[in-house]
C-alpha cells in the first residue's frame, strides 16, 4: 500500500462518516462507536497473530490488510488519518530502536 492509497483509503473513511450505517459496514462502525472499533482491531490483531503462526504467507497478508483497514478506521473515528502515523514513522527512521524507547 503506498501513501498515496493510504490517503486514498482515509478519504473513503472520512466520506463514510456520513454514510447511512445500515447500508455502510464503515458507517455501521462508527454509528456503534469507540467500544465496537477497538474490539474489531483487537480481533483483526488476533487473527493476524493467529496467520502468522499458521505460517500461511497469504493468510498473513489478508489479514494484515484487515488489522491496517480497522486501524485506519479507529484513527478517522479519532480525528487522525494515515499522515500523522507516517511522520511518526519517519522521525524514527534511522533511529535505533533500542534508544527509541529509552527516550520515552
């Protein structure tokens, strides 16, 4: 996924706030609220764990897009969107992760 998907994708989020939710499963999402996206990611993670140890790589990918898809979601139901985790991400790169978390 680049970030020009990314952002593509975040705007669908964003046009699905106002989407009626019993003909939206995004819309649905964030009718039910915070509670109803958090458990869908925790679930989406726990299904990526369980492909990862399954060792299926296609399983694995699916599954990823899952946890990435939910995620985004809970970050448009927060106000953020993929740009605020991507500047995260680059002011680490380069960093050691070991001194990453010694600075927090």
């Amino acid at each position: 996924m680049s970030p020009q998907t990314l952002q593509q994708l975040a705007e669908v989020l964003e046009q699905r706030k106002q989407a009626d939710p019993e003909t939206s499963y995004v819309a649905s999402l964030y009718h039910q609220g915070l509670d109803a996206i958090l458990k869908k990611v925790g679930e989406e993670a726990t299904e990526t764990v369980i492909a990862a140890k399954g060792g299926d790589p296609e399983q694995l990918v699916y599954e990823t897009a899952d946890l990435w898809f939910h995620t985004l979601v809970l970050l448009a139901h927060q106000g953020m969107g993929p740009d605020e985790v991507l500047r995260e991400l680059a002011r680490r790169f380069g960093l050691s992760g070991l001194d990453e978390k010694a600075a927090r």
